[in-house]
C-alpha cells in the first residue's frame, strides 16, 4: 500500500518536470504564438487530421497583405517510427 503514493508522486513529478512544448498547444495559444512571430493578425484557425494524427492550421494576414498559413502540431501528434 505505501508503494502506490509514491509511484504516484514520481509520475506527477516527471510529468511536471517536461517542458510544455511536450504537451504541444491548444489552437489559442497555437495562433497566438503565430501571430506574434509573424507580425500578423489571425484571419482564421483550425485543427485538422493528418497522417501523423492533428495540427492547427492557422492563416495570418500579415502588415504587407501577404496571407499566410502556418501549420502547428497538436498535443496527439503521433511520433515518427524507426
């Protein structure tokens, strides 16, 4: 019984111990981070299935009028195998 609070604590202590990026992002943050990178105001954002699982989509209208899309992983993406 005094095992299984500890596997617990070491398991949430990993968990915290990973950076964000581990996680991915929610849209929101997805096309706000790209917005601010970008200089640009967000025209559109979504998640879309791939192959290799979801990743937001996100279309930017740059200072120069330029529409831009910017694609970022979402937190199922699916790792690459050997």
């Amino acid at each position: 019984m005094r095992g299984i609070p500890f596997k617990i604590v070491c398991i949430l202590s990993l968990a915290l111990a990973l950076p964000a990026q581990a996680f991915g992002v929610s849209l929101e943050e997805a096309a706000k981070q790209a917005a601010q990178q970008n200089k640009a105001k967000v025209l559109s954002a979504k998640t879309v299935k791939t192959n290799r699982g979801r990743q937001h989509e996100i279309k930017l209208l740059t200072d120069k009028g330029v529409v831009k899309t910017v694609r970022v992983p979402d937190k199922d993406v699916k790792k690459k195998r050997r």
